[in-house]
C-alpha cells in the first residue's frame, strides 16, 4: 500500500513523544467533535497545552494537521487489529474475521473520539483529500485479508469459485457496518450492539460469521 505522508515538520518530529501526542490527542477530539471545517485551531493548542504560533511551526495549516491526524489513526487501527490476531493459532478463516471484528470493538472502546473522526471524514463531504484518506482503509482491507483468504481456499474452507476481490469487499462492507453499528445506536439498522454485555455481542457477532460462512463455505458450492 502506498504510505500517505502527511506533511509535519521536522520540529513536530522532534518534540518529546508527550508532547506530540498532546497535540495529536486535542486535534482529534476537535475534528472528532465539529468536523474539519468547523475545528478550531484555537481550541486545539487551548486544549494541547500550547502556544498557538507554535502550531503552524509543526505544520503548514490546518489541513496538514489533519492529515496527519488521520495517518495517526489509520497506523492505530493497524497496529490494534495485527496485534490482535497476528500471534493467534486460528481455527480457520472465520476465526481470523471473528478476530477483526473483536479488535474494532476494543479499538472503538479505547479510541471512541478517533472512531468519531473516522465518521466525520466518511459522511462529510468537505474535508480536504477525503477520497484519498477513505481509500487508504480501503486498501489496508485489501492487503489485509487478501492473503489469508487466498490460503483459505487452498484448505478447502472458502469457496474457490467466489472472487477474491467480491469477497473482501463483502467482508469490509459487513465489517464495517457492524462497528458503526456498534458505536452509533442509529446506526446499527435495530441490532442494538452498542452497551451489550460481551457474551451478548459475541453471540451477535457469532450470527454474522455464521451467515458469512453459510455463504462462503465449500459445502454451499451446488456440488
């Protein structure tokens, strides 16, 4: 996947990791809060601890902020779903997407003002580079799931006969859908994830992987 470079200065880059994530962390709780176009930069450094003209020497304007806000949360989410299934001996494949989901649920739960970002930059349409930015996930759900569902068909537990591609779009649209639900009661389409007990969503969560695997599984082939 191509690396978005959001553009910060090499003075942001060596302010002590304390300090960085101060800012890093009233940023997003601003965008998270009024979007980018209403986000004030004088509630940011007000909240980051900072003077304002210190601001623009870690980055350029606002929009560079923001970028590399975003770059911020798209590493977080990485970081949060590899460390969640990467060192787990899976059963199978609908382990592994059992595994996502469960690694969005804690990513929300810990991050829920970077998960709000994330929505704002989904149904807004003035924000600066927001094909780009959505993209961006787009890919990492590409590259992500990928290889784990080609190996998947080479065990015989997916369908060979299904795109690869029709099958992580699918698998992204489920996923996702699912953690908007889970973190915006209107939109969850009645499910009613968000405050569930956790044996109560992982049953809901249950009920989506066996729809998934009723349709992807070798058995449902028509053989």
């Amino acid at each position: 996947m191509e690396k978005f470079a959001a553009p910060h200065t090499a003075t942001f880059a060596n302010l002590p990791p304390d300090k960085q994530q101060r800012v890093v962390a009233a940023a997003i709780n601003e965008f998270a809060a009024n979007g980018y176009q209403r986000a004030s930069l004088n509630t940011i450094v007000k909240e980051a601890g900072i003077a304002k003209g210190s601001v623009y020497q870690y980055f350029t304007n606002k929009e560079a902020l923001f970028l590399y806000v975003f770059e911020q949360f798209s590493l977080a989410v990485k970081r949060k779903v590899k460390a969640q299934v990467g060192s787990k001996t899976r059963r199978d494949f609908f382990d592994h997407v059992r595994d996502v989901l469960l690694a969005g649920i804690a990513f929300i739960d810990a991050n829920p003002q970077a998960f709000e970002l994330y929505l704002k930059i989904l149904f807004e349409q003035e924000v600066p580079q927001r094909e780009h930015l959505v993209n961006q996930l787009r890919l990492f759900s590409a590259e992500y799931f990928t290889p784990f569902l080609d190996e998947a068909k080479e065990r015989g537990e997916i369908r060979r006969d299904v795109d690869s591609a029709t099958v992580v779009f699918l698998l992204d649209a489920v996923i996702e859908r699912f953690l908007q639900g889970y973190a915006k009661p209107y939109l969850d389409s009645g499910l009613k994830m968000a405050g569930k007990k956790r044996q109560q969503l992982l049953k809901g969560i249950g009920a989506v992987i066996a729809i998934l695997r009723d349709g992807l599984a070798p058995e449902h082939d028509g053989a």
